[in-house]
C-alpha cells in the first residue's frame, strides 16, 4: 500500500459512514399503498422515526400482532395494534394492504381477511393511502387530499393513550372512545373512559362493571399532564408537562411512562393497581368499605342487609338503618369517619362553620349525612363509595347520620330477658349468652376469606362438610380405613371427603395425612385443601381428581373410554417418580409413602398423576437411619425387608413403584390367578424377560405393540432394578427419575434371586387366605368382594372407645332440678370455651406445621421489641426473634403500607405452602391493622453474600465443594419452583442477598416479596421492571413480557459470582466499572476458565466441576430465552449427567460499559437503567 492510500481512506470514511447510517432512512417508509402493501420484511416509520408499524413474524413470541411499536427515548413499547387469534390464525405471511373499496386490510397467508378498517364511505383504491404519522397515529386518507380523513387510529385505541389522542363520548361521531387492556385473559378484562360529570372524572371498567377511584385521577392528571376539552368533539385530549408521557391500561394496572428530553434524566414509570375499594357499588348503599382489609363493615346503627353475605366480616350486600330516621332534633346523632374520598352526589350548602353544617343536617328528615371540609357538604339518600381511611393523614372527614334511640335500644337486648327472669333463670341466660359469643368468636376467627389464608389448608365443620356432600350420598371409593365422597364447596370447588372410621385407627391415619401431605405444594401429589376433627369424627378434605385413580385406567375390562396410551403411560411413571424424589430427597421433611400402588395414584383432568392416601406415611431424618415400623399396606407391593420384620427406609417406597412399574407397562396385576387356580406372579417372568433382552412381550396387549422402544426397554429395566432384594441395589428416586427420562444410563439388571422361591397356593377360599413367606410370617386378613388384592387390616378392640362415649351422664345422674339446668349450660359453655382456645393455642402436632397467625405483641415480645436487627431492605427490616418454645425465627417487619402489602400477600401466598429443603419456610405471619409481618425459619450463617463478598470475616470462607453443593440446591430449588410445584411460581428477584445458609451450608431461596405466579400453558406475564441491576433479563429491561427464563438469567449471573467471588459488576482502580461476566465469557470460550475462580480458593477446585459450572453460568445468561437451559436442565449439568457445551459468547455483552460516573451506555439496556441504579422505579 502506498503513501496515498492511508489518506484517501481517512477521507472516505466520514462519507462511508454517514452513507451507512443514513442507510435505514433512505430505505425506511411511512405510508401503504394499493400496490405496495406492508409486510413483515420491512415496517413502514413515522417521518420523525419515533413509531413503526410492525407485522408479527412466526417467531415473535412477545406480541404476535401487528402494532404500532413506540421508538421515542428507545422506550419500545407497543401503542397500538390489532388483536388476531393467534390460536386460529397463524402469523406467517400476514399483509396489510389496501382493499379495492379503499379500506385498510389485514389478509392472511391464504389471502382471507382478518381484520378491515370498515369505512363505509365509497373511495377508489388508488387513491386511498395508509399513513403513520409523528404522533403515532396511523390514518386512512384521500392520497388526493390529505385533509380528508376516513379513518385513523386514534379513534380506536387498543390499550395505550397517546399525546393528542382522543378519549371519551365523540359528539360528532357519537362513537365512545376508550382504552381496553390487551395483555389479560379472556374472562377478565378492563377499560379506562373519561365521564364528564362537572369536572373531567376517570372510571375504570372491570368486565363491563363500572369502577370508580378518584385516586387514579393523581396519577393521571394534575401535576404530570394537561387535559383538554376539543369544543367541538367533546373529547379530551392530554400533554405531558414535563415530557413525553404516555398512559396504558394493563389488566389490572394502570401505567404512566413519563421520559425527559434531557438524556441524563431518561425515563421513569408509575403504576396504580386496581382494588377492590374502587369497584362502584362494591359495598351496596352505606357499606364502608376497609381500604386495608378490603372488606366491607356497617357504620354504627347500622346492620347487614343480607346476613348471611357477611361472612367472614365482609358485607358486601350494603347495610340498612337499625331504626328509620325522624324529624326530631333531639333523637339524632352523628358518627365521625375519615373517608380516603367523600361519596359523590353531595349537595353543597352555604355554611361558616362544622356547628351550622350539622345543624342544616338535622333539620332535614332525609339528610343522611355531612362533610365540613372544604366547605359543607350534605348527602341525601343513600351512601355509595364509601372508603374507610385507616391511618392515614389527609382523608377526607364525614358524619353519618343515627337515631339515638336505636343504638340505645339495641346495645344490651340481654336486658329485656333480664327483667323477666329470675333465681335460676338468670344464671343460665347469662351463661347460654356467654357460650353463644365465644362460640361465635370461634367460628368468626376460624373462618377467614382472605386469599392469603385460602392457600393454607382449612378446617372445616363437619355440618359444612355434610352439607358439601349432600349428607355423604356420592361415594367414590372404599378403603379399610373409611370411605371417599364427592363434595362441591360453597365456592362451586370440587372436592374430595374422605371420613375416616375407627377411632384409633382412623386417628393415626388423619395424623399422618396433616402431618405429611398438609404442607407439601408438588404438581404430582395431591393436594389437602383441609380437615374436620370435631369429637370423634375425622375428615380429610382434598382436591378432586376428574379421572380417578389409576387402577380404573389400567386393569377395568369394561369401560374402554379410560384406555391409556403408551406415551400416557410413561408421562405417568415419571410424573409419579418425580413425586416420589420430591419426597425422599427435596422436600424438607424426609417423608416415606408407604404406600405406593396404583389405587392411591390419581389422575387430573390432564391425565397427570398425583400420590394420594398418605394414611401410612412416615416422616424420617436425613442422617440416613431407619425406622421400624408396623408392617403394613398391601401384599405385593411390600419390600422383601418390610415383610422379613426389618427396619426400613425410603427404598421400601422405590421397591412398591418397581412394582407398580411393571403394572403400568403390562396393564395386569403383578399377582395373577390363571386358570388352573394357581398365582402367576407377574415380576417374575418379567425379570427373566428383561435379562433376556425380549421386553417388547411385557407390553400391555391393548396397546397392541404401539410404544416406544428404547422407553420401554428403558422402563423395563428400571422397574426391575426398583424390586432387587438388597436395598442397596435399588436406586434412589432422584436416579430413577434421570433414568426414565433417558439423561441416565440404564444398564441390564439382575434377577431378583428371592423372586423364584415366589409361590402362591389356592386354599379354595375366597374369602381367607393364610400366606407362609420365608417360614415364620403368618397373616390373616378378610378379603371380602375384592377380586385379586390383599390389603392388610389391624385389629382394634371396639369396647375400648365406645365405653366413655357420654362421660358426662355421671353428671346428669347427680343433677336435680334447678341445679340440673345451670350445671348443664356450665359444662357446655366451659367445653365450647376450653375447645376455642384449643383450637387457637393447640399444640398439637397436625396445627403447628401449618403455618400460623401470629399476634404482634407475641411478636414484639419474641423479638425484643425488634432490638436485634439481622438485615434492612427496601421493603422493611429483618429481626431475630425466639418464639415461646425456644424456637429461633427471622422476623421480616414490613414497611409502607400499599408496597408492603403487596410483598406481604406475595410471600404468603406463594412460599406459604411450600415445603423443599432448599427453599426458606415460612412458619407463619401477622396481619393486624396495618401492620404486616412475616415468620420465617432462622438461617444461621446469613445470606450467601456475607460469605463471598466479605473481606474482614476469614471464618466465613467457602470452599469449592461447600460453593458447588450451594449452586446446586439454589438450582434444585429454582426448578421445583418452576417445573414441579403445582403453583408455576417465578421467583423474579435472585441474587446472592436472597439465599440463606442454615447450619450445614445448605442454601434456601428466600425473599418470595416480588414472585409471580404463572400459568403452565407456557403464556408470558408483561409485569413491571424491578430488582436489581445485574441480575436482570434483557427482555425483562426491554418491556418485554417475560418467562421463568429470567430466572435462570439472574442464576446464571450469581453463579458466576459464586465462582469468582466478584459482584459481575465492580468499580476498577482508575474509577471505571469492569463488568465480570464479559471477560468471563469470553476466557470460557477460550476454554481458559481456571482464572475465573476466586483467588482465595488457590487454585483448589475440581477441574470438572469448574468448568461445567462456568459453561452452565455462560449458558443461562444468553441474550435469547430460547437459548437458556431450564432450571430442571441446569441441576443436570452441574450433576454431571447432562454434557454441556462450550456456549457463545452473549452479543449484549460486548456493549455493556460504565463509565465513572455510573452510567450505562448500551443499546440494550435503554436510558431507564441510571433510575434503576437509584431505585427511583416503584411497583
């Protein structure tokens, strides 16, 4: 290269590229036309550049639908669009283009319309073009004259209110214009409409039901935006004061996007939630309705319209006057409240002081009530809206209007009954009234339909659950225990009762189904919605199961509508392993079925299986002991060291799924009667089978060979490993479940020997069968109408419970006369009183695993008056506490009221039920007033972070297999979160603060105050942005809706911390910010992972396990959610039975930079990111 060269290139350059970013524009159009319609190759921009009009492709996956996307301050947010099916129509190909009658279309791929502007008025096609204007707004007008618009978007928003857009009644059209949310399911939906009623006011719609809150009018409009009134349309129009803003209305949210022309100040957002305060006619005339309970109460003087819709304290019917008013001055009284905002429809009057507005009040017979405020206000009729203002500093002040008489008359009615009796009258009335209350109270504080306490399980009455089961009439099933019924709640939910039968028996059973299933949340075990244990009767109450147990599905020679396919099958075995290995080895409580067979394996509406009848349930400890127990359940699914009178442990459970195994594969019992009278036992060919290599003549001849070959190999084998004699040789139900899902492999097993001395003799009784194994174990139990089972039954001694049924006859025997009558009332309001505080102070064993309801001054006191504080967070503060039986807990005291109810009712509501030993327990909570509390399990070495990031407490240092052992139960737990609980619950905030250690360093998720509860159907949730930077999914900063990948996202980045123990983002010598995981990902491409671990480990870390946790970490943090792994799958790698790859290196991240001053400049992460740095955004 010449001398020259250099200098003619340093010319061309500016030229090149300006040519190159002025590429875009030149290409970029903003119009649609007869003969150049748009497609999804290339939108058609504003002039301005500021929005675009976009066709979905097949693979957009956030709004598959043609929108209007908002470019401005790189917000990217859709502003407009055209909702289409995506469920009947398919976005390949789509086209929008100009009809022949000039109207604007939306065709599909095979040319058939989906959607058309409907201008009636006649117009040529060739003169007709489709335009985006600068404002967003997309119109349909004469190509010869501009000023003749047919049609515009403005005039039919979809969810978002844009500057200049019309909203409201359109008196030249007569058209209504408002917001309707997009992003919510079918069955609920919401508006947001402008009623101009004196001032402009805005109401919420609710599936059509009007809504009122004068509160949203604050975030909407007097200090952020200017509304104006068109003259001559009538509609209102809005501008942003101090930038660009924009509305949009998200199911139950409304949010507000305001961005600064100044690029130092970027753009921020607010939200306002809907509740159910704000719903016109929510309460009905005089309810108030409690801003904080959400409830509805009558104002004094006041009582229930409806008396039984106030159940639970909320009266939701209205509430009607004790006494009518009068017109005499003298019988009225006022009764002061503090409203959030006055009831509308107030009539103004002329008064100069509190003492002349009341006194025109009582002048007036239908003055109901009256405000002196801002000036005097009087309300005629009934009250409408009302809110209760609970501690709060600028509500607005209001008088209700009572009779004297009425409250006078009503407070003690006991009086009357007073007067007229005497001696022993008396007394008894007294004590009948005290039994009544406390009675009432009981109930009252038993009873609660607050959603955060209806995810705990309940307990029922027993006249409740008679009444659900229409007096026990449908039974489902008999078991030796009791039997099951159909019921339906008063909530039209489908439930199943099982009453239990025999005292002892039935209470052991009841026992340990509260203790065991109560508590556990996993989509392949059956949920305990509840219980009755009223005297002698115990009742469990579950989740209905439509398509019964498996039995029916696998063995029933007459209903052909419950035949399973193979590939059904197989989901079933592994969703049953799944449940299994949830119990052994996540949950917390190391819980054994003992009862495994396909009688207690039920089936959903989807076919999914679910473990039932934890009556035999034991619960164990981790350190590997045994336990010995009675032996029980049923002949054939009992393991060899059960029946030997052995202790046993959890493999007596793999041994009965072995079992049941082969039953699902073969469709017949595992013990046979054939027809010479004899017992084929089923297992035993099979395993002969299996070691022979011909496992395709074990299927079930009604699939008629239509299975899966390698799977049924596969199941085959795994069965028969499940059911070897030694228990060593069984796997675990972690392993079997690798296994049948084809991550682990399988190799060919041995014959089980003690199966050939397996033998069955007819004793030409149907009813009685006396069974000899191994010499010196006889059983003998009543079989009765079953056909080939052999259920094990207990003896119990009837006398032994119906002696003292009536202990209290003895006392009737000694009763006489008056004395008979007072002694009576005694003992039963004594035995009411002495149950209540039973039930609210039990220490019983079944209540306290559930979580419980503490008050705050037990709280107080258990804390210390929250002297000891543990951690301080945004929401509120951490303290240590020690409840009265010694136990330490973590107390979380949660601050501001609206923000900390939200994260109050997250928490409850999502971790509250569940129950893996790699996820923090909630123990219970307190909700009084406005106070808000959260109970968890003390973890005593902190949060992870203490650990890696301290640079003073040398005692705390993790090695690398204490650090490797940490990611994998983080991972564990994330994937039951997201893959086996029955709740699809996204965590939304992980990061090293939020996982706690207990005192083996085992990790536990915490923080649940910012989860989401997802559908399964694999649909998105648009939630706002929060949690902190570094630690956030690029489609999550982006405002795109967002998955369970997010959470994988934030693993990813701490795992990396983990690793290096660095924040991913710290602050160099020469004052610029180094962002970890870029180096790092590119040193793993590079294959040089070694530099990445933490300089205190030196260089002491397994080699293997280094690197697979390096590439996991680099796998969850791509740029695209479909490149992420599952959670499921990322506990696989770091297991090492799942290969992982050398990953790419994420694109965003080579753009990722911080200067000093701590800005972010990166096309990704948008302007927002200096507000999030400084927490300005809410929720």
């Amino acid at each position: 290269m010449n001398s020259e060269e250099p200098k003619l290139l340093f010319l061309l350059a500016p030229i090149f590229v300006f040519c190159c970013c002025n590429l875009h524009a030149v290409a970029a159009r903003h119009t649609i036309t007869a003969g150049n319609p748009l497609t999804s190759n290339q939108p058609i921009v504003s002039e301005n550049g500021d929005f675009e009009l976009i066709l979905p492709t097949p693979d957009d996956f956030y709004y598959a639908r043609p929108a209007i996307w908002c470019m401005k301050y790189n917000l990217e947010v859709p502003v407009w669009s055209v909702y289409i099916d995506s469920t009947v129509v398919t976005t390949d190909d789509l086209q929008l283009s100009i009809s022949d009658d000039g109207n604007l279309i939306l065709l599909s791929k095979d040319g058939s319309l989906i959607w058309s502007t409907n201008v009636t008025s006649p117009a040529a096609s060739n003169s007709t073009v489709a335009v985006l204007l600068d404002s967003g707004n997309l119109v349909l007008r004469d190509g010869l004259n501009s000023s003749n618009v047919l049609w515009q978007s403005f005039d039919h928003p979809s969810d978002t209110w844009l500057p200049g857009a019309p909203l409201g009644f359109d008196r030249s059209t007569g058209n209504h214009i408002f917001l309707t949310s997009f992003y919510v399911d079918p069955s609920y939906y919401s508006s947001l409409d402008v009623e101009t009623v004196g001032s402009p006011q805005f109401v919420l719609q609710t599936n059509g039901s009007g809504e009122y809150d004068h509160s949203v009018q604050h975030l909407v409009v007097p200090t952020v935006i200017d509304i104006h009134q068109d003259s001559q349309r009538g509609t209102f129009t809005f501008h942003g004061r101090d930038g660009y803003t924009i509305i949009v209305l998200d199911g139950k949210w409304i949010y507000r996007h305001t961005c600064s022309e100044n690029p130092s100040v970027g753009c921020f957002l607010q939200y306002y939630p809907f509740s159910s305060c704000v719903v016109r006619f929510y309460c009905g005339p005089f309810g108030i309705c409690n801003a904080t309970s959400m409830q509805c109460i009558c104002p004094e003087g006041f009582l229930p319209t409806d008396p039984q819709s106030c159940e639970g304290g909320d009266c939701i019917n209205g509430c009607r006057r004790v006494t009518p008013l009068s017109c005499k001055n003298e019988s009225s009284s006022y009764r002061g409240y503090i409203f959030e905002n006055l009831p509308d429809n107030p009539q103004s009057f002329p008064a100069s002081d509190h003492e002349e507005c009341e006194s025109a009040c009582t002048s007036n017979c239908s003055c109901t009530a009256y405000s002196f405020s801002f000036g005097c206000k009087l309300w005629h009729g009934d009250l409408i809206d009302s809110a209760l203002c609970d501690h709060c500093s600028d509500g607005s002040p209001i008088s209700i209007r009572t009779e004297i008489d009425s409250r006078r008359r009503n407070k003690h009615p006991e009086r009357s009954l007073i007067g007229l009796s005497v001696g022993v009258v008396l007394g008894t009335a007294t004590v009948l009234a005290v039994g009544l209350i406390v009675t009432w109270r009981c109930k009252k504080r038993s009873r609660t339909t607050d959603p955060i306490y209806s995810k705990s399980f309940r307990v029922f009455s027993y006249s409740d659950l008679k009444s659900a089961t229409k007096n026990f009439s449908r039974k489902l099933g008999q078991g030796s225990f009791g039997s099951v019924f159909m019921g339906t709640l008063r909530d039209s939910t489908l439930v199943a009762v099982k009453k239990l039968q025999g005292l002892r028996q039935g209470e052991k059973q009841f026992r340990a189904e509260v203790i065991t299933v109560g508590m556990i949340q996993h989509i392949n075990i059956v949920r305990l919605l509840g219980f009755c244990a009223e005297g002698a009767r115990r009742l469990l109450v579950y989740e209905f199961m439509t398509n019964g147990s498996l039995d029916s599905h696998l063995f029933s020679k007459t209903n052909s509508n419950t035949f399973l396919d193979w590939n059904q099958r197989y989901r079933i075995a592994i969703g049953i392993a799944r449940g299994l290995a949830y119990l052994h080895e996540k949950c917390k409580d190391f819980i054994i079925h003992c009862d495994i067979k396909p009688e207690n394996i039920l089936l959903d509406e989807h076919l999914s299986p679910r473990i039932a009848d934890f009556g035999m349930a034991k619960l164990f400890t981790r350190d590997g002991s045994r336990v010995l127990t009675t032996m029980r359940g049923t002949i054939g699914y009992l393991a060899p060291e059960w029946i030997s009178g052995l202790a046993i442990t959890h493999k007596a459970d793999v041994y009965s799924f072995g079992m049941m195994l082969f039953e699902v594969i073969s469709g017949r019992r595992n013990t046979e009667r054939s027809e010479d009278g004899t017992y084929v036992y089923f297992p035993t060919w099979a395993a002969a089978k299996i070691h022979e290599g011909e496992v395709a003549c074990l299927l079930d001849n009604k699939l008629k060979g239509e299975a899966n070959s390698e799977e049924l190999e596969r199941a085959c084998r795994v069965a028969c490993w499940c059911i070897q004699e030694l228990e060593s040789s069984r796997p675990a139900m972690g392993l079997v479940v690798q296994m049948l899902e084809g991550v682990q492999e399988v190799n060919i097993p041995p014959i089980p020997t003690y199966l050939c001395n397996f033998v069955w003799d007819e004793n030409g009784s149907n009813d009685t069968q006396c069974m000899l194994w191994h010499g010196d174990l006889i059983y003998s139990t009543q079989c009765g109408d079953c056909s080939d089972g052999s259920p094990i039954s207990i003896r119990t001694k009837i006398d032994s419970w119906r002696r003292n049924k009536h202990p209290e006859q003895s006392l009737i025997g000694l009763t006489v006369g008056v004395v008979l009558g007072t002694a009576t009332v005694l003992a039963i309001g004594l035995i009411v009183t002495r149950r209540c505080k039973k039930r609210s102070h039990t220490t019983d064993p079944i209540y306290s695993r559930s979580f419980r309801v503490f008050s705050y001054s037990n709280l107080t006191s258990a804390t210390k008056n929250f002297s000891k504080k543990l951690d301080q967070g945004s929401f509120g503060s951490v303290f240590m506490g020690t409840l009265r039986d010694s136990t330490l807990v973590a107390v979380k005291k949660l601050q501001g009221l609206r923000q900390g109810e939200k994260q109050f009712r997250a928490e409850v509501i999502t971790v509250g039920m569940i129950q893996h030993i790699n996820i923090v327990r909630l123990l219970g909570f307190c909700a009084e007033g406005t106070r808000r509390l959260l109970v968890c399990e003390f973890m005593t070495n902190g949060s992870i972070d203490s650990h890696l990031f301290s640079k003073t407490n040398s005692n705390i240092f993790l090695g690398w297999n204490q650090r490797y052992r940490i990611a994998i139960g983080i991972a564990r737990g994330l994937a039951y979160l997201h893959e086996k609980c029955k709740d699809f619950i996204m965590h939304c905030d992980i990061k090293p603060e939020n996982i706690l250690l207990d005192e083996k360093f085992c990790p536990r998720i915490a923080d649940f105050g910012m989860a989401k509860l997802f559908t399964r159907d694999g649909s998105r949730v648009l939630t706002t942005m929060r949690r902190t930077i570094g630690y956030l999914g690029p489609e999550w900063i982006s405002g795109l809706a967002i998955t369970h990948k997010a959470d994988v996202y934030s693993f990813g980045m701490m795992l990396f911390e983990i690793i290096s123990g660095r924040r991913n983002t710290e602050r160099s010598e020469d004052g610029t910010y180094v962002y970890f995981p870029t180096w790092a990902a590119a040193k793993i491409h590079e294959g040089e992972v070694s530099c990445l671990l933490d300089n205190k480990l030196k260089g002491e870390a397994n080699s293997e396990e280094l690197e697979r946790a390096c590439r996991g970490a680099c796998w969850c943090i791509q740029e695209l959610e479909s490149s992420r792994p599952s959670m499921g799958l990322v506990v696989q790698m770091l297991e090492g039975v799942q290969e992982v790859n050398t990953p790419p290196i994420p694109t965003y991240l080579c753009n990722f930079v911080r200067d000093e001053t701590g800005s972010i400049n990166t096309q990704v992460y948008g302007h927002c990111l200096d507000d999030l740095m400084s927490d300005s955004f809410t929720e």
